[in-house]
C-alpha cells in the first residue's frame, strides 16, 4: 500500500496575509468542481481533514470529503453531478447506479447500508460545519475520520492503527455509531457532488465525491484559514488530501 496522503511543502507559502489568492484550475473552459484549498490545514497521520474549499459552479464553497478510496490534488477539477441525500444512495459514489461501482461494491462487502451510509454522511457533516468556528482540531479530525469511516470502516481502521492510532479508532467508530442514530435528520441542506463517470481530473488521480452543508459566505472564511496560497513561480505543488485504494506494493 502505497500512502501519497501528504507530499512536502516545499515550493510553497501557505499565506495568512493580504494579497494571496486561492490555487487556480489549470483547466479551461472551467468544469463544475474546482478543489483550491484548505480550511486550516489540519491533519492528522499524515491526511488533511476537512473541511476544504471549492469552487463549484464558480461559487466558493466549504466541502467535506467522504471518499477513503480515491486520491485528489489540490487545484484539480472535474464535473460533477448535485444528488441530494435521498437521491445518494442511487447516484452517488456508493450508490446502486454509481459512476466507479468499485466504490459501491467495497462499501457494501464491508455491510454498509448505503441508503443510511449517506445519511450519516451528512449528519456528521452538519456537525462539522455547525460548530466550525469554534471547533477544536481534535473534533474536526474526529468528524473528518468518522465521515470517511461510513463507507470504509475498514479501509480506516487499518490507516489509523498503522499510525499506532487504535485509540482514536474506537472514538471514531463510537462517533458513526452516534450518527446512526440521527438517519431521520432533516439534510435538505446538504449535498452530495459525485464525479460524472470514472472520471480522471486534469492532472493525478481519481475524482473524489465531496458534501457541501449550505452556502459559505466571504464572512464565514477565516482570516488566517482561507489558505490562499502563493505558488511564486514555483510550480505546482500538489497536495494530496487522500490515498489511493490499496495498491501493489
């Protein structure tokens, strides 16, 4: 198993200051789902959690990724299909009619229900982005892992004790146990962005599907957290936010 989750900043300057910009996509015409950045660049063995930001349909917005199975980079984009969570569980990433079925298929060999998978999702990200502003890391890392845990409890598990972390696990697996008691929330607010198709972005990996709870005002943005990032002439540097499935070693 190959881990790609965090390559080294060098080349880069994380700005907390005036006169930075968000990482742009590289790609015209602009697609739907631009991913340009991190919220407050936490992460925990070796990931950075949500929530990122993103630029869908030229709106920048605050998304959660659910997604254990696939990589992305920063300044990738690709096109994106908008499920609800009632319409998930047959056209998102892990529903019956899914657009990468191995995502699908990995996620019920493992006995989720993908019809309350996708509800938990998103109670735990409107826990998330409930409190963000006030949240401490420890909690924003503990809801970021139990998002990706829903559909891949194993896949998670075998990361964080791989860490030394199995402690944090058992928190984790409590928190989704949590959110499996709320599956009759009302998540009109949230959605669902599922790549359209086994889609490749333009540069590495395989698209990832996101949750967005609500719109995210310019207020809401923290001053130090936006995370507009220079590149200096530099080149791109790429920051992978997840691994790839397990991989020939």
């Amino acid at each position: 198993m190959r881990n790609i989750s965090q390559l080294a900043v060098a080349a880069i300057i994380c700005a907390a200051s005036a006169g930075t910009a968000m990482a742009q996509c590289a790609t015209v015409p602009t697609p739907d789902f631009c991913l340009n950045g991190l919220y407050n660049s936490n992460s925990l063995d070796g990931i950075y959690v949500s929530p990122y930001t993103a630029t869908i349909n030229g709106v920048q917005t605050y998304v959660i990724c659910d997604d254990f199975y696939n990589d992305v980079d920063l300044d990738e984009s690709w096109t994106v299909q908008a499920n609800s969570v009632t319409s998930a569980p047959t056209s998102g990433l892990f529903g019956t009619a899914s657009p990468d079925s191995a995502n699908h298929n990995a996620a019920v060999s493992q006995g989720v229900n993908v019809t309350t998978g996708y509800e938990e999702v998103a109670w735990l990200a409107q826990q998330l982005i409930g409190s963000l502003s006030t949240m401490s890391s420890y909690d924003q890392d503990l809801y970021s892992y139990a998002i990706w845990a829903v559909f891949d409890p194993n896949g998670v598990q075998a990361w964080l004790d791989s860490y030394g972390n199995s402690a944090f696990w058992t928190a984790v697996s409590g928190e989704v146990q949590t959110a499996s008691t709320h599956t009759s929330g009302n998540f009109s607010n949230v959605t669902v962005y599922t790549p359209v198709g086994n889609e490749t972005p333009n540069c590495c990996g395989v698209a990832q599907e996101f949750i967005a709870v609500g719109p995210m005002s310019a207020a809401e943005a923290p001053a130090a957290a936006t995370l507009a990032i220079d590149f200096l002439g530099l080149g791109v540097l790429l920051f992978v936010f997840r691994r790839q499935r397990f991989a020939a070693r």
